[in-house]
C-alpha cells in the first residue's frame, strides 16, 4: 500500500511538472525592433550617347527619377 501511494504522489508531481512547463513554453512572446535591410545608391559619373549632335552637361542638376513597383508583382 505504501509503494501505491508513492507512486501516485510521484505521478501527481510529474503531471503538475509538465503543466507549468507547457504553461511556461506557450506563453506568447513578443519582440519589437527595427530592421535595416540595407541601402540603394546609384551614382551615374560618366555621362554619354551614342548620338553626337548633343552634348550632355554632368554638372546639370536633373530631378531624380522614382522607381516604382521595387519588389516583384504581377499587375493584370
């Protein structure tokens, strides 16, 4: 009789053991942060064309183009 109850206290302290744990590895967790995935520079030095009617200016200030649709996605 004495070895039965050991082993149900045992079995008792076991289950209680694997439900705080369960409870402890469910819990939710929440990280917050700022993420850099880098940087786009683009730099034209050496201005030129195949057509030699006009001359380009590399010191002329020309307003920067936007570039649209940067990631890959399908437009119907």
């Amino acid at each position: 009789m004495k070895k039965l109850g050991l082993l149900c206290l045992t079995l008792v302290l076991a289950l209680g053991t694997l439900g705080v744990g369960y409870a402890m590895w469910s819990d939710t967790l929440t990280i917050t942060g700022d993420v850099n995935t880098g940087e786009f520079i683009v730099v034209f030095d050496s201005q030129y064309d195949n057509d030699d009617s006009q001359q380009l200016d590399p010191s002329e200030e020309r307003p920067l183009e936007r570039i649209r649709y940067r990631y890959p996605r399908l437009d119907w």
